[in-house]
C-alpha cells in the first residue's frame, strides 16, 4: 500500500514537472501550470468560433455537435488528436499574403489548450452568466430565395462503397432573363455531402446524360459543357461544409437565361445507411445588370497526364500569360486521388513571385473555392503557373488502384486530373472577356495543335471580334476533328457573316441531320429560307423554335413574318400579338402587327 | 480503510486483466437482459464489435459488419456489438440498431469492464475470443479492416482484412497471424 502510495506520489510530481515545462514554451499563454484549463473560459470560445459554429452544430454539416460542454467533453481526446494533425479544422491551403477569405486556421497555443485540456480531465469551469451563442439557422442563409428548384426525384446514396460522384440537372423556370446575385445550396443531407459545385449549362447539353441514366442525374467527377455562345463561365458557384453562402459583390450579377438548366456536381460519402439526398437551389434576382465581367481562366494539362505505377512525384505544369492588367478574386484547384502538391503562382513582370495557392498533400475531400481578402493584382506581362504533383505509389493510401496502374486524365475518380481556377476581374472598363479568352484558347492550341474545343472557341472569340474569315478556318479545323452540330451551326452563322449563303444552309442541315430537335438550326435555317422568300419552308422550323423555346419573341415575330408572307394574315397577327406579350418593347413585332391589322381589315 | 479496499479491488481487476478472462462479466442488452456474453458455451469464438451511436467511423462499417455477420454467425461465431459509457440508452441503441439495420446483438458497457477487459481504444475496434466459457481467451483485437489509416486517410477500398482473417483462422484450426492492429475511430476514454 505505502509502495502504492509513493508511486503515486512521483506521478504527481512529474505531472507538475511537465506542465511546468509546458508553462515555460507557451511562456505569457493561457495554457498556465497553476490552474487546469476549463471548458469555460478557455476551451469554448475556440470550439465555438472555429467548429460549432460553422459545422459542429444540430442540423450542421459535421457529422456531431460539439454545440454543448457535454458534446465536447464526450470528444476531448478525439479533439485534441485531430486539431493536433491539423485535420480540423480543415483548411489545407498553407499561411499566405494576401489571406484568404474566413480561414480557419488555429493557432500552435489553441492546439496546446485544447491537448492541455483534454489531458487535465476536460474540466467544465463555470458559464459565464453573460455568455450568448447563436448558431446558423436551419435553411436558408440568405432568407427566402426568389425562385426554389427541386429536382424530380430524389437519389438515393447506397449505404457503403467508393465515394459517388453525380451530377444533378435542375431545369430553370424562367419566361425572361434574370440577374442573379446569388444561389444559396442546400445540398440534401449535409453529413454526406462533402462538397458541390454548380456549373451553368447554357444549351442544356447535360439533360440528355441526365436522361440515358435511369436514375435522377448522372454520374462523373467533372462535366463537361457544350456551349456556341461566348459566354464563359465568371463565378464560382460551390458549396462545402460550413462556409456561408456567397452573395456576389455590387455590379458582378450574372445573366440566367430562359432554358438554361444548372448542373449540381456533387461529391457524395456513403454513411453506413442507404441516405435519401434532394438537393434544393436557392435563387437571388437582382434588378441591377452586370457593371464588371470577371471570367474564370483555367490552367490544366491534362494531355500530359500520364502516371506510371509506382510514380511517386509526378509533375504537370501550365502557364498563362496576362494580355491585361487584371484582379484575381478567388481559386480553386481540382485534382483526384493521386494529388500531392498543388501549387498557383504568378511570376511579375518585376520579378517577383506572388504565390496565389500552395497546398501540401492535397486532399480531394476538402477541395474548395477560396475566395482573397484582397484581390491580388496582376499587370499585364505577368505569367501566371501551375504546378502540381501526383503520387501513383502504393504508399499513398488514397489511391484508387490496388495495385498502383497507369492513370490518366479522365473524369472517373480512379483517373487523375490537375485543374487550378482563378476568377480574375480585368481592369478598365469594357468586357475584356473576350481577350482573356482569345489568349486562353491559344496557349490552349499550343498544348493541343488538334483539340476540337480550342479551335471551336478561339473561333467563337474571333467571330464576336468581327473576324469572320479567321473564324471560318477555326471552325473547320474543329470539324474536322470530330462532327459537332453546334460548330456546324456557328459555321453557318460566320458564313453568313461573309455572305456565303448556300454554304451557311448546308451546315445548318448538317447539324440538323446530326441533331433534329436543335433549335438553334432551325431558327438559322428558317431566317435563311425567310430571306431567300421561301417562307412556306421557313414556317416548319419556327414552329419547331416556338414549340423549344414558347418565351422566344424573336421566334414568334418571325413565325408570324413567314405567316404573313403567305397570306396567313390571321395566324400571323396571332404570333405578333405573342411576341410583344413576352416583350413589349419588341419594335418589329409592333410593325408587323400594325401591318396585319391593316391587312386584315 | 476506504483506500485499502480501493487498492484491492485494483488488484482484483488487474489479475482479471492478465488472465484476459471474462467469464463472470455481466452486462445488459437493450432490452435490460442480464447477459454474460463470455459464458456462452458451444461457441468457437466470440466477437465483441464497440461501438457508439454517433461515431461516423463506426456508422460507415454498419453494411461490412452485416457481411461478416451473416457469413460467420451461422457456423458458432457469437457477435456483440457493445456501447461502452453510460449517457447512451437503451432506446437510444435500439434505435441506433433499427438505424444502421443491424441484425447482431447488442450489449451496453457502461462502466467500461468489456473495454478494460479486451483493451480496445476506439469505435470501431474489436475484441475476439477463442473458445469459450472458462477457455475464452483473446486472441485479437484492433481494427476490422485497414480501410481507415488515420482520420481524414482512407482507402478506397480495404486491402486486410483482419477481423476476417482471424475469424477464418479460428474456423480452419490454423495459426492466427495478427494478434492486434491499430485501430482508428472515436476515442472510447472520452465516453468515461
């Protein structure tokens, strides 16, 4: 018993030895050896700033609450292991200038505190009686949005396997075009959703993946959207666990399209269960038309991806070199399992090196958009880089293949893909977009001499600055990679542009004969025939245009022309009628139908 | 004379512990059943699977452990899930239970004897004992599978199978390879 006793004893007296030391490293810190930590007042405001409040709560994201002492305290060790790891919270992008938005990084003293705490007994201590804490409120963050979509039916997630990746199509409601100045994301069951990103899908070029699939979406970590338009991509829209959603800053609303359709790329982790998952999107409208045109420029070589077995640095590089003085706002790297470091950075033209990224062991689960404090700006001449590395080696556990194979891009998670996003803002006043794009699209043939996308959009660029001929050659380079109804169509359109209009018909029955419901041809084609006065021929295809699209006025107004050129004066008052319904601003339709009232009576 | 006693029943379990016998432990099921899961005779081992209602660690092995269950449990391989502490109730496992479909038994372990006993440290671990009755020893505990490698690390898919293994070892009559595997999860001292 006395021997007991005396052990006990030393143990007492080393414990004092050790905290005293301890005392000594975090000299002038809260973590004193005279007193044990408590609960309260040393332990709460760190959980609650840094873990309950944003995911850690009922109804939050975190798969626990630590919303409660006692929550804590049934987790004390877990907390101190996992914040001593920098685990959680998470927040993998290393220190930098400028910071990003709403880091959530702890500091060496509170990963101390928290250790200390744990080990002393995890001691409540007494509430402060003038202690208030609010959490997030169940749903919407941003009040009652201005349009909700659901989709048809729910998903539901089997309750063990691989993580599943699926691609959510909600269609948009919507008889004119609006401003958005925010979407907030409920993702469904937040506990399985480890993040989500919205893409805008212009020509609803996903509904028909959405539709082979029997279930509701489809599958695939990264979708690929057509589009004939340049209209590139501007904002970031994306969810993850705890961070609130954001509204976009005074003049950067975007434009949302009647018919366009919005696609939920969602990263989903069984549970255990079989979990029901319904995403809802929620939309803000704004009034106010877009003053600034950011674009998000991206950075990838995914051509050069190709990762031996066992390759343990593998490194792929891009740059991009700034025509214009321009802002970055935000980035967002994307890689797969294979990730290892993934670095951003610009080279100045003075020399210097501004880091826009840097990431240590990359993590897919906890990829996201970081958004900066202080856009970082670029001057024209700068050279923006990526590099990322990739270990295809069995030690690293997250790979996808047991053993190791050779992987290549691909949007399946057991391929590999290196992505860095930057939304940048141009300086000056005018859309400079276009520019951007004009540079992207060309370091882009440099990569890959015949990849239909970049011959197609350079050709898009260079056909909205007026250069139709150059255009004309992009486009057929792109065709003659692969047949596409829609560089079919914008052919024809950069043909009429030259006044090549028996050329510009055959593409827009070519892309017809590729894709018969396409709209778009058949508008073109009906305009052509309208104005080689073969309105009998032009009616057929404006009224498949109006049955796609009833809110089109343009297609109303010219229905009703191709109507009244064949004396159908009645039917063709009808469409005007229509169109001016929808616009009533539209000129030409009030003509027309001041023309077919004369006409009729 | 408090002290003393307190000394004593501390040499009491320690010998308990290193016999690694725990015939005489009683616990409850759900239902408020007194069971003494290591007297079970006509049994060739015994797997206790610990467990807690709000581990997402442990949640995520619900559908492996139904696959071990109805693999093992019908050739005299008994399986308990245990939820050690005592702030869980036994409508709170029951519906835990219902939740995660779990066909196995389930026992509550609120003063940590099962968890002392066997030496686990986490949720998920186990705990396997060969034989049964007076000759039940433990012959391994740790992890299920190698699937998680630390938090926030996991396989795809595991590449052991530990559990497995030790439980096919027992059946075939063959040398049991691994005797402990470190285990990731929710620390159980945390539910004391």
């Amino acid at each position: 018993m006395w021997r007991g006793m005396a052990g006990a004893a030393i143990l007492v007296g080393l414990m004092t030895l050790f905290l005293f030391a301890l005392s000594c490293r975090n000299a002038g810190s809260a973590a004193q050896a005279s007193a044990p930590l408590a609960f309260y007042p040393d332990i709460e405001p760190i959980i609650f700033e840094n873990c309950a409040q944003p995911c850690h709560h009922p109804g939050g994201a975190g798969p626990f609450s630590l919303a409660t002492y006692e929550d804590v305290r049934a987790r004390a060790r877990q907390i101190a292991v996992v914040t001593g790891k920098r685990y959680m919270p998470p927040w993998p992008p290393e220190p930098q200038k400028p910071p990003f938005l709403g880091e959530r990084r702890l500091s060496g003293d509170q990963i101390e505190r928290l250790r200390l705490w744990a080990e002393q007994g995890a001691r409540e201590g007494k509430r402060p009686q003038n202690l208030v804490r609010s959490l997030p409120p169940e749903g919407w963050q941003l009040g009652k949005p201005d349009l909700i979509l659901n989709l048809p039916k729910s998903f539901t997630l089997p309750a063990e396997g691989t993580d599943v990746f699926r691609n959510f199509v909600f269609q948009v409601p919507l008889s004119s075009p609006r401003y958005v100045r925010a979407v907030e994301i409920l993702p469904g069951k937040k506990n399985v959703v480890h993040h989500a990103n919205l893409l805008i899908d212009r020509e609803q070029s996903s509904r028909r993946l959405d539709e082979q699939d029997p279930e509701v979406g489809f599958p695939g970590m990264d979708v690929i959207l057509e589009s004939s338009q340049f209209e590139p991509d501007s904002h970031f829209l994306f969810w993850k666990p705890g961070t609130p959603p954001s509204v976009e800053p005074a003049g950067m609303t975007w434009r949302l399209d009647p018919g366009t359709d919005l696609i939920l790329n969602a990263h989903l982790q069984p549970s255990g269960k079989p979990e029901i998952i319904e995403p809802i999107l929620g939309i803000y409208f704004s009034e106010e038309a877009p003053k600034f045109f950011p674009m998000l420029l991206q950075l990838e070589h995914d051509g050069a991806l190709d990762i031996p077995p066992g390759g343990k640095d593998f490194v792929v590089t891009d740059e991009y070199p700034v025509p214009v003085d321009l802002d970055v706002l935000g980035v967002y790297p994307h890689a797969h399992y294979l990730g290892n470091i993934v670095e951003g950075w610009a080279d100045l033209p003075d020399g210097r090196r501004q880091t826009l990224i840097r990431i240590h062991n990359w993590d897919l689960n906890w990829q996201a958009v970081y958004r900066y404090q202080e856009p970082v700006f670029l001057p024209r001449g700068s050279v923006i880089r990526m590099r990322f590395s990739y270990d295809n080696s069995a030690d690293n556990v997250r790979n996808p293949n047991h053993p190791p194979q050779r992987v290549k891009a691909g949007n399946r998670s057991s391929d590999e893909m290196g992505h860095l996003w930057l939304q940048v803002l141009p300086k000056g006043g005018a859309d400079q977009r276009i520019v951007l794009q004009e540079t992207l699209m060309r370091a882009r043939l440099g990569k890959y001499p015949n990849d239909f996308s970049a011959h197609f959009n350079l050709a898009s660029v260079l056909q909205s600055r007026g250069r139709a001929r150059e255009a004309i050659e992009h486009y057929r380079a792109a065709l003659a990679v692969r047949s596409n109804a829609l560089a079919l169509n914008s052919l024809g359109t950069a043909l009429q542009e030259v006044d090549q209009f028996e050329e510009a018909a055959a593409c827009y029955r070519k892309a017809l004969r590729l894709r018969p419901d396409y709209t778009d041809a058949h508008y073109n084609i009906g305009l052509l025939l309208l104005r080689a006065h073969q309105s009998e021929r032009a009616i057929a295809h404006f009224e498949q245009v109006v049955r796609a699209r009833p809110y089109d006025a343009d297609a109303h107004n010219d229905l009703g022309s191709a109507l009244f050129m064949q004396g159908r004066v009645q039917e063709a008052a009808v469409h005007f009628r229509t169109a001016l319904r929808i616009n009533p601003e539209h000129q030409n339709a009030r003509d027309n139908l001041r023309l077919a009232e004369q006409r009729g009576r | 004379m408090n002290r003393l006693l307190l000394w004593l029943f501390a040499l009491t379990q320690a010998f308990t512990l290193a016999r690694g016998s725990g015939e005489q432990i009683e616990l409850r099921d759900p239902e408020g059943r007194v069971v003494s899961p290591l007297r079970e005779s006509d049994v060739r081992a015994s797997v206790f699977i610990f467990t807690r209602t709000d581990c997402p660690i442990s949640n995520r092995y619900a559908p492996e452990l139904r696959r071990l269950y109805s693999k093992f449990a019908g050739r005299r391989i008994a399986f308990w899930l245990v939820y050690p502490g005592h702030k869980v109730s036994p409508a709170g496992i029951q519906a835990h239970l219902k939740e995660y479909a779990y066909p196995l038994p389930a026992l509550q372990d609120p003063d940590h004897r099962l968890v002392k006993l066997t030496g686990v440290r986490v949720t998920p671990e186990v705990a396997v004992f060969a034989g049964s009755g007076a000759k039940a020893h433990l012959v391994y505990h740790g992890r299920i599978d190698d699937r998680f490698e630390d938090f926030g690390k996991s396989r795809p898919t595991a590449t052991r199978h530990e559990l497995e293994d030790v439980l096919q070892a027992i059946l075939d009559g063959s040398p049991i390879a691994t005797s402990e595997a470190p285990a990731v999860g929710c620390f159980i001292a945390d539910l004391e």
